[in-house]
C-alpha cells in the first residue's frame, strides 16, 4: 500500500494534469494496475473486524458454552453453573484446552453481553419495552353456559415487546383465583417474565404508593413473587396508561375473542378455547417490526426466568361455621358440606 503523499502525487497527476495511466507509470515508476487502483478508485476507509483466533472462538467450543450460558440465565444464580462445572462438562466431550482458557473466554463473553445489555436497556427505556416484561389485568366480558349469559373474569397477561398476549378465564378476581390465574399464564408462556406489572388491585396490594413510601404488596403475592423470581412493579394511583399495554390486550381479547359470545361448557373448557385462540393470534406480523409475534415470544424465552421445579400451592384457609343444614358460607355463597360438624375447617 503507497503512503498518502504518493497516492495524492499520482490523483493530482491524474487530475489535474490530465495524464494517462501508462505515463503517470512511467513518470512514478509503480506499476500499471498500482496506478490505476489509486489514480481513478476512491480510498475510503475501511472498518477492520479482528477475527479472533484459538479453540474457543475457531472450533465449536464456543459455541457450546455460549449455549450453556444463555441456558443458565434464565435460572436463579444459585442454579447457575460455575466455571469449574462447565470446564468439566466440556472434557467430558473430550475439549483439550485448559481451564485457564475456559474462564477467559466466559469472562469475556459475560462482559460484552452485559455491556450490550446495559446499552439495550437504555435505549429500551427511550424508545420501547425491554424483553421479558409483561403486564397483567382483569377485564369482564361474556360467554353462553346453559344456554345464559354469564360474566367473565379474565386475567390478561401481554407482553409489550412482542405484542403477544394470553388470557385465562377465573372465577373471581379474588387473591387465589389471581395467584391461580398468573401461574396458568407462567405455564402457557413456558417462561417467567423478569418484571411484572400490574394495577393497585386488592389481590395483591395492600397500600398503594403514595409521596415517600412505596407500594406495599400482600404477604401472599410477595412469597409467589419470591417463588417465581420476578419483580412486581405497582402502577401510580389513577395511572392506568403506566400499564396501557395491557389496557389495550383486554379490549382486543373482547372484541376478538368474545364477539360473539362463545358457547361453552364451563370454565375449564373455554380456557382450552382461549389459549387456542391466542396461540392462533400470535402467528400474525407484529404491527410495527413485521416479525411473527410466536418469534417474537421465542425471543423473549431466552430473557426470562425459568419455571420453578416445584409447583406453588394457592389456597386459603379459614375457620367457618355451619348452619343447622350443614351449610357453610364461602366468597358468600352457601355450600353444603355433608356430615359436617359446628366448626369446619376449608382450604
């Protein structure tokens, strides 16, 4: 490659002067095809990549720890595996290297993928959502059961960064149907969104966030949360657009899922319905990315959490008295228990 004065000595040469090629050659003394790259191409530079070298990055082991490390990241820490365990597996498959070259190369790896994390979020929090954040909300609509119209509480989880969304129908919008109706949705999403955030409703906050204090959530949604891993973050008072993703989810579930009102069996039978139906939903474009919203999802699974091993067991437990007829009162509908005595017991 010819120092810059040169190249400038023959591109003046050419343009200014007006000189051919074969007697800029002659003049210069370099080479025909020299002068012709310099004389009439443009030198623009050019961004050099470094290709690294060694096992890791030019054999398949890396590729293999990456693998496992995206793995272990939807897992709580204490499940992670550590270098020393990912060394050994990889001599298992027979990896010559050393374990020096292993910790470098995850360290490495951990180091640019934070980064890039860091820098993602905050142009996430400029422009739109994050990965592995959802929203949940109830909204009310109908279904046909015995030939009447009955209410329906859905709880609605969406998930703004891949305009996904999925919905469970539930009894009520009480504590345990709520705890019982994010567990369903955990479960159809096949991950645990890492940030969840939800309106001031009664089942799982206790005092909303007011000046200087912060939201105070229930005993029980605070141990479901510290089961599942994930944070909940309450919207303000009367700032229902904090959470509008989900806001506008429950208005396309009822008119696209509810118009008209479904005939159903019971409750068990239209959460088959509905998780049909939004299977089907996610196979549309997103409206802004013009990705498929199941790829979308796909995504996001490699944010979130994991699926704890042990399911979380919801229910309540109270003392009730039972009338003369063996009846005793729940949610404040009579239920009769058979052969049952003064004081029961129901979970």
């Amino acid at each position: 490659m010819l120092a810059m004065p040169e190249i400038n000595h023959i591109k003046k040469l050419r343009n200014d002067k007006s000189l051919s090629i074969n007697e800029i050659s002659r003049r210069t003394g370099f080479c025909w095809s020299t002068v012709k790259k310099y004389a009439d191409n443009d030198q623009l530079p050019e961004e050099k990549i470094p290709v690294k070298k060694g096992m890791m990055y030019e054999e398949k082991w890396g590729e293999i720890v990456i693998d496992w490390l995206l793995e272990d990241y939807a897992l709580k820490k204490k499940l992670r595996r550590k270098n020393t365990k990912i060394f050994e597996q990889l001599q298992e498959l027979g990896f010559p290297g050393s374990y020096r070259t292993v910790c470098n190369f995850i360290k490495e790896w951990k180091d640019k993928t934070l980064d890039e994390a860091d820098e993602m979020k905050e142009e996430y929090e400029r422009l739109t959502h994050p990965p592995a954040e959802a929203q949940v909300d109830f909204g009310i609509t109908e279904a046909v059961e015995d030939g009447k119209v009955k209410d329906i509480h859905c709880l609605i989880m969406s998930f703004p960064y891949s305009n996904g969304g999925l919905a469970v129908p539930l009894p009520s919008e009480n504590q345990e149907c709520f705890l019982e109706g994010l567990k369903v949705l955990f479960k159809q999403a096949e991950f645990v969104p890492r940030k969840l955030r939800l309106d001031n409703l009664s089942a799982a906050v206790v005092k909303a966030r007011s000046r200087g204090q912060e939201t105070i959530f229930t005993d029980a949604f605070q141990r479901f949360a510290s089961h599942y891993g994930f944070e909940a973050q309450a919207c303000n008072p009367r700032k229902g657009n904090e959470k509008g993703h989900v806001e506008n989810k429950v208005g396309y579930v009822r008119y696209n899922f509810f118009t008209p009102s479904p005939v159903i069996k019971n409750l068990a039978h239209l959460r088959e319905l509905l998780f049909e139906k939004c299977k089907d939903d996610h196979q549309r474009l997103h409206y802004k990315k013009g990705v498929v919203i199941a790829d979308l999802l796909e995504e996001e699974k490699k944010y979130g959490l994991a699926l704890p091993e042990a399911d979380y067991p919801v229910f309540k437990q109270s003392m009730v008295t039972a009338n003369k007829y063996g009846e005793v009162r729940i949610d404040g509908a009579l239920i009769h228990v058979p052969q049952s005595y003064i004081t029961v017991s129901y979970i």
